[in-house]
C-alpha cells in the first residue's frame, strides 16, 4: 500500500494562478480531508468528504474548491492564488466515523 | 463548536527527563474521540493513539502514557526517559458525533530534547 500520496510536493505560484493538488489513497477509505498548516496555528480544516460524491466546508475554505468523484481521489483547486495561501497542505483520509485519520507527506505551496 | 487547547507552546527537556503534554478539550456531545499525533522535523504527521469517550481507562505503550479525564476534559500525554528522537512538535486533536469527518486539532507543542 502506498498509503495517502501528494502531489506536488512544492509549488511556487503567482497571485491570481490556479492550481490543483492532487491526494489520492488506496486504502479504499470513505473520508478523506484537506487540512493547511500555518506557524502556531495547528491544522485547519479546509474541505473533507465523508464518501464519494459528498462533500463538505471546514474552517477555512474560502479560495479552494473540491470534488470527490471516486473514493480513491481527493483533489483541492485553488480558484485564483492569494500570498495568505502560503501554507503546507495536508491531505488525510479515515476508514470512518472516529477513526484515526492518515496524513499524506504534504504539500509545501508558496503564492508570490 | 468544538475547541482544543494545548497552552504549552514548547517545552525543554534534558535526555531521559519526563515530559508531560497538556491536551485540553471543548465538546456538547457525549460520544467523541480523541487523538494525539506526532510532527518530526521531517514534516510528517504520526498517529500516536485513539481514545472514545467512553474509556477513560489510562494507556501506557513503551515510554509513552496517556490519561484521560473526562471530569477535567483532559487528554494529557507523557514521555517517560525522554529521548533525542522524541523531539517533535505534538498535537492534540477531537472529532465527534456532530463533526464526524472533521477533526479539530490543537495549536501543537514543541518538545526540544537536548543530550
């Protein structure tokens, strides 16, 4: 098993550029999530999904956008980058309902 | 609204001290699970343990301990001797029957082990 991949591990981008991380799992987990990183701050929520075809809002997701069309993909869009979404972006994903969750390497973005 | 504090920023031991990490946590429902995870400085996240609400028996693996206090709601962990490798930044984290999928994840604490 693989586990939970991303991709790309690092990214520079521009204000105003789109982008996609992608997260995939082969554990045939139900829940997967998107969480970014900031000093001091913990994790934060942005997007998870409790199954393929459902998704839903965390704590923070303005600027981002997901879909969940199989159970093995999670990808997180960035509609237009903004220098307040330099952060590491973590994709995790659960068997379900108060499982421990597992966390991808992450994805080191930096928006100029 | 659910809410985890962990009020220590970063702690400072010398090899083979004990350090205790404070986990405390904010929830209305009755059934919740709790987490701790573990940051090295690679960068990676690490699960530690799962605890649900209704155990509150404490949990020792290796040189790590975890006690649980539903009348304080705390979630507090230990590392017995500690070592150079348990140096990491851990957090805390809490998910629950209104919040399922969602985990709410304390600030972290740094642990500095020094030789």
């Amino acid at each position: 098993n693989a586990g939970v991949t991303q991709t790309p591990k690092f990214q520079v981008l521009k204000t105003g550029q789109s982008m996609t991380l992608q997260c995939a799992q082969d554990m045939n987990h139900e829940y997967m999530s998107w969480y970014r990183q900031d000093p001091g701050m913990g994790l934060r929520l942005i997007h998870y999904s409790v199954g393929a075809g459902i998704t839903d809002q965390g704590e923070v997701p303005n600027g981002y956008n997901v879909s969940r069309s199989t159970t093995e993909d999670f990808p997180l869009r960035l509609l237009s980058a903004a220098p307040s979404q330099t952060s590491v972006y973590f994709c995790a994903s659960s068997y379900g309902q108060g499982r421990e969750q597992f966390f991808g390497p992450g994805t080191r973005l930096t928006v100029l | 609204a659910q809410k985890v504090t962990q009020a220590q920023t970063e702690i400072s031991v010398v090899e083979k001290e004990d350090v205790t990490l404070d986990c405390v946590y904010e929830t209305r429902d009755t059934t919740y699970y709790l987490f701790w995870y573990k940051q090295p400085p690679s960068g990676e996240l690490v699960f530690l343990i799962r605890r649900n609400s209704f155990d509150e028996q404490n949990e020792i693996s290796g040189r790590y301990s975890w006690n649980f206090q539903k009348s304080t709601s705390s979630f507090n962990f230990t590392i017995t001797a500690s070592q150079v490798v348990d140096s990491a930044v851990y957090f805390c984290a809490l998910t629950s029957t209104d919040s399922w999928g969602k985990l709410q994840f304390g600030a972290g604490t740094q642990v500095v082990v020094t030789p």
